[in-house]
C-alpha cells in the first residue's frame, strides 16, 4: 500500500482484527472508539496537511492501561501512534496508514504539588493551559508557555520538546523536567518521577525521552519544576524602522532589563496585516516595518517600571523604535501577547501555509524572509517572519491559495540549504514528525543519524511506535 499523497510504503504491521477490537475492550473497557465521526478530528492534523485512516483509538486513563495496550500491540506487531492534543506542526501527531491512535486525552490528573520546591506532579494528558491555572492559584507559573496552551498537552510538550514563549527564561524542557515515567514498546514501564534537582546515577535516560516524538515510548507522567509566579509583570509592544533596530533593542533590551526581561518577540509588518484581516486584531502602534513585543518579569513593581521606562526613553529617543505602548494590568497585557500568539491561526485562515522553524543566528535571521520573499514573487499570498527572536528562532511562513508544487520546488530545498549554509537548524522547536524526516541531514551529521537509528532499534525493535515519524526514511 502507498499512501495517497505521500511516497511513503506501508510497512507489514497487522491490521486490527475484531478479535483485537474485543482484547482492546477488555484492558479499556468504553474506552474503544471505531466510530469514523469521533475518529476524523484524530486522523488530521490542526494544519489540515496531513491525514491518516486509522479506524480505531484507545483512550487508557492509567500507565498500568498503557503498559497492556503497547504489550498487546507489540505481540500482535501492531502500529501505535500516540496522540496528545494534536496541535502539532509537522504531521506528527497523526496516523500515516491505520496506526492506532492512543490517546493520553483522560491521562489528566495532578498527581502532587509542593509549595516549597514547585514541583509538580502530573499524568501526561493534562491540558498545559488548566495546569498553568492549577499551579498559578499556588503562586508559580509552568516553565513553558504557547500559543496552543488551551489544547496541548504536557505529555505532547514534552514529546516535541516545545520551546514556545518562555524559553528565554526558564530555558528548555531538558532542564526543567525532573523525572519521567514512559511506557516502552513492549510494555514495559520505566519508572522514575523523581523529584530530584540533581541526580547523576549514570545515563539520564529521561532526556532521551524529551523530543523523541513518540517514536521510543509512550510518555505517561512527568515531574516539572515550576518557578515562581512574578509578582510584577509588563509587557511593551514596539514598533521598529528596520531589522537592524529590533537587533539594537534585543541589545539594549538585554542590558538595560537584564534579570527581568522574560521575552523578546517579534513580527514583521505582513504578520500584522494578517492578524487585523482575519482576527480583527488592530494594531495598538503606528504601522512599523517590524515590532516587538518585550516582556518582565520581576518582584518588584516599582523597580520594574523605572528600568522600563528608562529603556523606553533611551530607544525611541535614539530612533530605534518609532512608537510603543505599555501595559501592566492583566487584559491589557493578554490583549498585546494575542497580537503575537494568534499569528498561527491568522496564517491558517488566509489559505494553504507552508511552515519552516529554523534556528539562524540572530544577524541573519530575517534575511532568508527578504530573499525567499523575492524569490517567490506573486506565487504566495504572503510570505512573512516572526518568532522567538531572543532565542535566534524564526518562523517562516509561506502562504498561497492552495497547494502547490511549483511554490514548493521554489521553497525547498532552497529554505533548508540557506539554513544549512548558516550552520542553523532545521527543527529549532517543532520537531521532525512526518513533514521534516527526510531533511535532518541539513543539521546532522551521519553519524548522529545513524546513532540515532540505532537507538530506535534497541528501544522499539519492531518499529511500531509512530512509525514513518522523526527518522530518516532508509534508502
Ligand atoms: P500532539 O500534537 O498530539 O503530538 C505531537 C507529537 O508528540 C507527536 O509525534 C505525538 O506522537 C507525540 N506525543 C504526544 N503525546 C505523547 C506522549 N504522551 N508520549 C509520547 N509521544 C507523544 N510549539 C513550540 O515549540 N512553540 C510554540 O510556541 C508553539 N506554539 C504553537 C501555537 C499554536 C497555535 C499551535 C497550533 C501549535 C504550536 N506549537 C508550538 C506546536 C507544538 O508542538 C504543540 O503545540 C505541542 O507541543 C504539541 O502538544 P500536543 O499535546 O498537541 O501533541
Ligand atoms: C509560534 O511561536 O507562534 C508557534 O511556534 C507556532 C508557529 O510557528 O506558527
Ligand atoms: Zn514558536
């Protein structure tokens, strides 16, 4: 069998018989679902650029439900495709051919919390957004924050390795997942929710685990430590003349807020244009080539405000921004954080879109957006820059009325080579799902990859969890 749209083989997996219909009934009893209604939402994507045929979904609600689902599964050679909120970018979260969908959707209880150390305990379905809220009344924060928090879930967090809108802060999920608890592919559960900040009993395994896509376990519950809820928070939206003038403010943005600067975003004019058209979101400053979105976070209101306003007067009078405003109270702040995160579902409404993260250094971050753009010319609606510009990661969007093959042969290899050329990366936080496998050579040796193979197959010997996801497909 090949799939319709892309060159890939179905694999000899089993196809799920009535008799494992009945077995899976057994171990997650209700929890079975065939109906072809209920399962389409889980074979597409959020993107709606992939799609799979998978006819049956399990939803365990324990690691033990796990743990007899993937045993089972690995006897029979069953495929598995485990499934968090599916707000994945790169056609990860979903089927290929008829892989069972497991879903972690009713894996969501807080397992503990501690108000001393802020770490928190959980099953890997809860939804990041309601464990925000949960550790907020608290008095902390999740270290992670993105624009898909009202669906996606930690254990999908962890599996992509999100980065998202407060990586400049607190850094990635390599640091700040404590312990993991994973179910292997044959079954096996591997237990280590520690809560531990330092732990050096040998190989830390769980770091294999992060990123890794579903494709070496099953994810089921995770220990995270979460920092403190800031006591003050502002969030500027700036406009600036040019790409220079964002790199000059990132510059003085980074000495003048030092400690509480907790992001810097950016955008640039046709991101804006895109949110105005489709959300009815207006811009709050002048229309700018470029703005920004600066974000502290600190303990002290009054000490935050002063180096605010310091920097603010020292970048519009130095001509580095043009216009700006400030918000310190909470649906303000919200109101300015849309303009940025809702960029995504901007771009979804205004056609087909082709999506690159890429990791450039900063310098050149933007120039692949002014190069691809005159490359393309009228065969895109847009072709627009924006993202996580403190952390040197760029999102490049290209949208057009529908597929099509010609604007894909003028983005690809093109996009991957220019990165490749700046020793970037060509995954800097989605991951490599279905869309990106067959291009990590851009940004791995062989030698990785091979190691990387191989690891694959000492943990999942049949090859039946996501499988056609995050590794190259052999020659
Ligand atoms: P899914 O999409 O369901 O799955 C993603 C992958 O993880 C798949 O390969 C799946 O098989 C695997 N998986 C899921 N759960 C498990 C598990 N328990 N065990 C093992 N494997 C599992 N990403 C960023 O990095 N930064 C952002 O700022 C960001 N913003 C976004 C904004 C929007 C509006 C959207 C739609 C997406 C955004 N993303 C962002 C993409 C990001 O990858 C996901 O939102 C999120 O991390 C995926 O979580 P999920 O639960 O939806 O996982
Ligand atoms: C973001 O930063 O907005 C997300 O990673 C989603 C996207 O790239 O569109
Ligand atoms: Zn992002």
């Amino acid at each position: 069998l090949t799939h319709k749209r892309y060159p890939v083989q179905r694999l000899p997996f089993s196809v799920v018989s009535e008799e494992d219909l009945a077995a899976f009934e057994r171990m997650v009893p209700g929890r079975v679902i065939t109906d072809p209604e209920e399962l389409e939402a889980s074979n597409v994507d959020w993107l709606r650029t992939v799609r799979g045929c998978s006819k049956v979904l399990l939803r365990p609600r324990t690691s033990e439900e796990v743990s007899r689902i993937l045993r089972y599964c690995h006897e029979r050679n069953l495929a598995v495709n485990p499934q968090g909120g599916n707000t994945g970018m790169v056609g990860g979260s979903v089927p290929v051919f008829d892989e069972i969908i497991l879903s972690t959707a009713l894996m969501n209880q807080v397992i503990s919390f501690h108000d001393v150390s802020g770490i928190l305990v959980c099953q890997a379905g809860c939804v990041l957004e309601e464990l925000s809220l949960h550790v907020e009344q608290r008095d902390f924060i999740m270290p992670l924050d993105l624009g898909a928090k009202g669906s996606c879930h930690i254990g999908g967090n962890l599996a992509t390795n999100a980065g998202g809108l407060r990586f400049l802060r607190y850094g990635s999920l390599h640091g700040t997942v404590l312990g993991l608890e994973v179910v292997l592919a044959d079954g096996t559960i591997l237990g280590g929710l520690t809560s531990l900040r330092k732990d050096n009993t040998g190989y830390d395994l769980k770091q294999l685990f992060i990123g890794s896509e579903g494709t070496l376990g099953v994810i089921t519950a995770v220990s995270i430590l979460c920092p403190p809820k800031p006591k003050a928070v502002n969030v500027a939206f700036l406009g600036c003349p040019g790409f220079a003038e964002v790199l000059q403010t990132f510059s003085s943005c980074k000495g003048m807020l030092g400690e509480i600067l907790s992001a810097y975003e950016f955008m640039d004019a046709e991101c804006m244009q895109l949110v105005g058209h489709h959300l009815q979101l207006a811009s709050p400053v002048q229309e700018s080539p470029f703005y920004v979105l600066i974000e502290t976070s600190g303990s002290r209101a009054e000490h935050d405000a002063e180096k605010l306003s310091n920097f603010l007067e020292q970048v519009l009078g130095s001509g580095l921004v043009t216009d700006g405003t400030l918000a310190t109270d909470q649906r303000k702040i919200k109101a300015l954080w849309a303009l940025r995160e809702r960029i995504t579902e901007a771009l979804s409404l205004d056609g087909y879109v082709y999506k690159y993260d890429v990791s450039l250094p900063v310098e050149r971050l933007y120039d692949l957006v002014t190069e691809l753009r005159a490359r393309v010319g009228p065969l895109a609606k847009h072709v627009v820059g924006y993202g996580h510009l403190g952390d040197g990661n760029l999102h490049l969007n290209v949208t057009a009325e529908a597929f099509s093959a010609s604007l894909l042969g003028e983005l690809e290899p093109y996009v991957y080579e220019w990165t490749a050329g700046q020793q970037g990366s060509v995954s800097a936080e989605h991951g490599v799902g279905f869309k990106k496998k067959d291009i990590l050579g851009y940004s791995k040796p062989p030698e990785a990859l091979h190691l990387m193979q191989q690891l694959k197959a000492l943990l999942d010997p049949k090859g039946i969890l996501n499988p056609y996801k995050t590794l190259p497909s052999r020659a």
